[in-house]
C-alpha cells in the first residue's frame, strides 16, 4: 500500500510520525507532504521521514491565503506523481487531493471553530476521526476516540523522553523553571483572534521570574528579550515535549501546547481571545478535569500562575490526575495504523465500528 500524510503544521508531524514508521516498517511506501511553516521542515529532518515540501506559509496573518493557489498547484503535481492508495491530514489539501488521486481520505480533527474547513473538506472524507470531547455532529462518517490528537505521541504507551532536558536547559535538578509559549496566530483559523501583547508579557515575566527562571518559546520570533529575566527556548524544537514534561508550568496563548501540556503532567494556563467563546471540547474538557486552566482575564492569569509556581507540591498533584486521565484514553498511533492497513473501512477497524458520535435525539 501506499500512504500519503499531510503535515500543514508543526502539530501535525508529531501527530502523524510514529504512524509513518511503524508504517514503513511492517513494509509499506509512505510519503509525507508538509508546509514550510514554523519548525515543520526541522521535525520532519529530526525524526527522519520521508517527505517533500509542497510550499512555504509565514507566520504572519493572511500569509496563507495569498500561498494557497501556489500550494494547490504544487499538491496536484506530488500527487499524481505518488499516487497514493490512502491519504491522512487535517483539512482541505489533503480532502481536495483525495480527489485528485481517486483515494479515500482520513481526516483526524480537533477544531470545532473551524467551520469553513470542515465545510470545503468534510464531503470528500471516506472518515472523520475527533476526540470524544469534540462538540460538532460531522456526519455518519465520523467517529470519535476515547483522548485526544496528541494521544499519537504522548500516551503513556508511546512517550519517552529522548534526553536529560534539564542538563541541556541549564537547570539542576529540583529547580523551578517556567515554559511561556507565545502564538505567531499565523493560521487560518487564528484570524481576528489575538494573544498576550507584549507589555503582559513582559509584566508575566517580571512576575514568574520571582520564583521560577523563565523559558520563551516565541513562534513568531517578535519577542524582544533586552532587560527582561528571561531565556529563549533554544533548544531542538524536537526536545519541547521534554522540556513540557519537567516545567512546573506553562503559561500560554496558544493551543496545541497546553493541551501536550495537560498530558505529560504539567500545569497550564491558556490565555488568548478563544476563552469566553463557544471554546473548543478538548480545553472544556481538560479543565473539567482540573489539568488546565482557561482564563481570559490577565490579572486572573498571573494571580493563577504565581499560586501554582509557587506551590512545592503541585508536581506531584498533576502526574496523579494526568496519571488518572491518561488511564483511559486511546493509544492514537495504534488506531491510526489500524486505520491504514484496514483501508479506512470502519467495519474492519476493531473498536471503531462500535463508538459512533452519539448524536442529540
């Protein structure tokens, strides 16, 4: 067979990786199509996959929309060329190139704001796969899994950490530090919606940094670190999970990262424009499950931040409740390559067949 994987985003080739290589390795030809956008190109490099690029995006805003028909013209021409028996991804490139190649498409989805994308993409997915937290009724082809996407690389079954992140950070053992990732808000989805601006950010920092030294991990590159007390994370961008996993906390106003957060053990507090709305099932969920905390107002979010930074037995409090989470949830990498060797047909994927969406009578 032959697999063909989009990944449009950072996210997405950690979401996709260990399924390419357990792919490859039970002897199938896969291919991975990725965007040059942010750190993409350096993870599919450092986890050593095979892949083309299809086009480049800035993380800036509109930058994808003016690359969009560039884009499209490259995807036909890879995928005609690889001819791909089944496609994986997250969207419209990889539902529009499903019907270029003839081939079903799987369509792994997190995002329930999204509604633009689910529209242009969701009729020419063969299935739908989403976090039993997702909200929306996306058809009779869509199933959910007991977790969420990053259930492919940080289930407990799959994680390990690939080196001692504290000797490559600079912190000894026992030493507080803090993770503040700031969003470029470059994406689609991230139109009209905004972060932490950089006077709170600095004013967080100031403030963390009493207690805690302080890692950015800035995507749009904007942050400026003259007479503030704090470090660029300048590490691997492969190495972030393990940074994640031994921070006392990460404050952030993005999305992906507090909920990788949420699963290595690690408190968090997202903060961005998206808390208030109709927000998105798996951020509900988590912190229902007191494993984050969404807070729209600032103060709010450094009177949280100092509480926790400060507390000495907050570590071991949040591995006992990720512990109890993760208990249940879906080693994604294995339902991924089930899909694939089965052919998207969910009659013959064990355990899919029998957890369709519920659906509101």
């Amino acid at each position: 067979m032959k697999y063909l994987f989009f990944t449009n985003t950072p996210a997405h080739v950690h979401l996709y990786r260990h399924a390419v290589q357990e792919l490859r390795e039970r002897g199938h030809d896969v291919l991975v199509l990725g965007r040059d956008y942010g750190c993409t190109v350096a993870l599919l490099e450092y986890y050593d996959l095979p892949y083309r690029i299809y086009g480049g995006c800035e993380t800036t805003k509109w930058s994808l929309f003016r690359s969009l028909p560039g884009h499209y013209v490259e995807i036909t021409k890879q995928v005609r060329r690889y001819d791909p028996d089944l496609i994986f991804g997250m969207g419209a490139y990889s539902a529009h190139a499903g019907v270029l190649a003839g081939a079903p498409v799987v369509l792994l989805l997190d995002s329930e704001p999204t509604g633009l994308d689910h529209a242009i993409s969701r009729p020419f997915a063969e299935l739908l796969l989403t976090p039993h937290a997702f909200r929306k009724d996306l058809g009779a082809n869509h199933y959910r899994f007991r977790g969420f996407k990053e259930c492919a690389y940080l289930h407990p079954a799959v994680y390990e950490p690939q080196v001692d992140v504290r000797e490559a950070l600079g912190v000894g053992p026992g030493k507080k530090y803090v993770v503040l990732r700031l969003n470029a808000f470059g994406s689609h989805h991230d139109v009209s919606h905004s972060g932490l601006t950089p006077e709170r950010r600095r004013a967080l920092i100031e403030r963390l940094a009493e207690h805690a030294t302080v890692f950015v991990s800035d995507e749009g590159r904007s942050m400026d670190f003259e007479d503030v007390d704090a470090r660029p994370f300048d590490l691997h961008p492969g190495l972030m999970h393990d940074a994640l996993a031994e921070a006392h906390l990460l404050v952030a106003d993005t999305q992906t990262m507090v909920t990788e957060a949420a699963l290595l053990g690690t408190p968090a507090i997202r903060s961005n424009s998206f808390v208030g709305e109709a927000d998105m099932g798996n951020f509900v969920e988590l912190e229902r499950n007191d494993l984050i905390y969404n807070i729209a107002d600032f103060d709010a979010v450094i009177e949280r931040a100092i509480d926790l930074v400060a507390d000495d037995s907050v570590p071991g409090i949040w591995r006992e409740r990720r512990d109890a989470y993760m208990a249940d949830t879906t080693n994604l990498t294995e339902l991924i390559v089930d899909v694939a060797l089965n052919g998207a047909v969910p009659e013959r994927i064990e355990g899919l067949a029998e957890q369709p969406l519920l659906r509101p009578a």
